[in-house]
C-alpha cells in the first residue's frame, strides 16, 4: 500500500471504532507508553509518516496490543476482532501525529 492508502485503511478502522473505545485506548496508550517511546515514535514518524511502525510492530507493538486487551477490551469487542488494525491510529492520535476527524 501507499502513503494515502495507508492513512486511508486506518481512518477507515478508527471510524468504524465506537468512541468509547477510542476514548478509553487514547487514556491507557498514554498511561502506559513511557516517554522515550513516545518520543521514539513521534521521531519515526517523521521520517515514515505512515509506515512507522514496522519496526515495532513483533515487539512493542505486540506489547502495546497486549495492554489495549488487557485495559480497553477484548478483540472480540471490536469490529474486526483484531487490535493489529486499531491499535497503530490509536497511538498516533494519542501522541498527536493522527488528528481526530470524527
């Protein structure tokens, strides 16, 4: 996929999402992601706006997925019963890279 269709799929899931459940992944990704993750991420980001997270995606990211079950909900609450399509528009709308547009 490209730039656009990259943004594209995940604001298409972040839609999809019920807002208390966005709501609720922006609170836990910002309690529980430190601060050097964070600026990390935010550095990445600026070099690969959509694909930044291709490098975290088996380690941090499997953790990051982890803690969303554990303090959001389950996959099955979601839409396609899988944190791997959610989870990387919620970081970036929790770290300021991602605008809300709902």
């Amino acid at each position: 996929m490209n730039d656009k269709e990259f943004y594209d799929f995940y604001t298409d899931r972040l839609n999809e999402l019920d807002k208390k459940i966005v709501d609720k992944g922006i609170k836990a990704i910002n309690k529980f992601i430190s601060k050097k993750d964070k600026e990390k991420i935010i550095e990445a980001s600026t070099k690969d706006k959509s694909k930044w997270w291709g490098l975290y995606h088996f380690g941090w990211g499997m953790w990051t997925r982890n803690q969303l079950r554990e303090h959001v909900c389950s996959d099955s609450k979601l839409p396609t019963g899988n944190w791997d399509d959610y989870y990387i528009p919620l970081v970036e709308l929790a770290l300021g890279i991602r605008k809300r547009e709902q």
